[in-house]
C-alpha cells in the first residue's frame, strides 16, 4: 500500500481536473476544509478563479461554519477536497448546498464510494495515502 502521495501527484491531479474543469463556468472555488485548502488553492491559481472561499466541515466532527464570502449559495461554485473515501462528505455538500453543488477531489476511493465527486483527478484503492502537507508527527 502507498504510504503518501508525492506533490508532483498532487500537480498531476491537479492538472487532470483542470482539463476536465477547462469548459465550465465557475467563478468561486471554496475548500472544504481543513485538506481542501491546499488543493482549492492550487486549482484556483491554475483556473484562474479570483474568489476562494471556504467550508468548515469533517467526518470527524461535523459541520463547523461556512462562508467568508457570502457566495456558497450559488451555481457557480466549485467545492474542492483533497480526497474521499466513504463519499460522506459529498453528500452533505449536496445536503447543505443544494444538487446543483459540483465537487471536486484530487483522489477519490474507487471502491468504497456511497457518492462519487463530480470531478476526480485520479481514483485510489485501499487506504488513502497522506497528502506530502499533512504533518508527519505531532510536536
């Protein structure tokens, strides 16, 4: 089993998601927090989307606020994780935002999904690896 993802796996699926995002109209990119921050800001750059908001939520603990910008309620934005692996937080996405909400992950679970992102870099299987911005050991 891959222990970590490299960054340059992160570039690739990052690029992999821009060229199936090229054609779609998103003018607002929010991360889901806390490992959505790196890659919505990485997306954002190569998008060329200006605004960046974010969502507070985690299996772990639940909803935690949304919304630094007032923008999440609209078509035009794109939700960005890191990577998912049971799809529940695709479907509170969808809860909360509405079904017009689009997704977007840099990894995603190939067999353990109950609801798939709308937009995936590159599938996994087994455990997710660690992202190479996760901290190796508690100080």
């Amino acid at each position: 089993m891959k222990e970590s993802y490299t960054w340059e796996e992160v570039e690739d699926a990052v690029e992999a998601l821009s060229v199936a995002l090229q054609n779609q109209e998103f003018t607002c990119i929010a991360a889901i927090g806390r490992g959505g921050c790196i890659p919505a800001a990485l997306l954002a750059h190569k998008l060329s989307i200006n605004v960046v908001d974010y969502v507070n939520y985690s299996r772990e603990y639940g909803f935690e606020g949304d919304s630094l910008t007032g923008r999440l309620q609209f078509e035009d934005v794109l939700f960005v994780d890191d990577a998912t692996e049971t799809g529940s937080t695709m479907e509170f996405i969808k809860a909360r935002y509405g079904d017009a909400a689009k997704v977007a992950v840099l990894f995603c679970a190939a067999d353990n999904q109950t609801s798939r992102p709308d937009f995936v870099g590159f599938d996994y299987v087994g455990e997710c690896p660690k992202m190479p911005w996760e901290v190796k050991k508690q100080v």
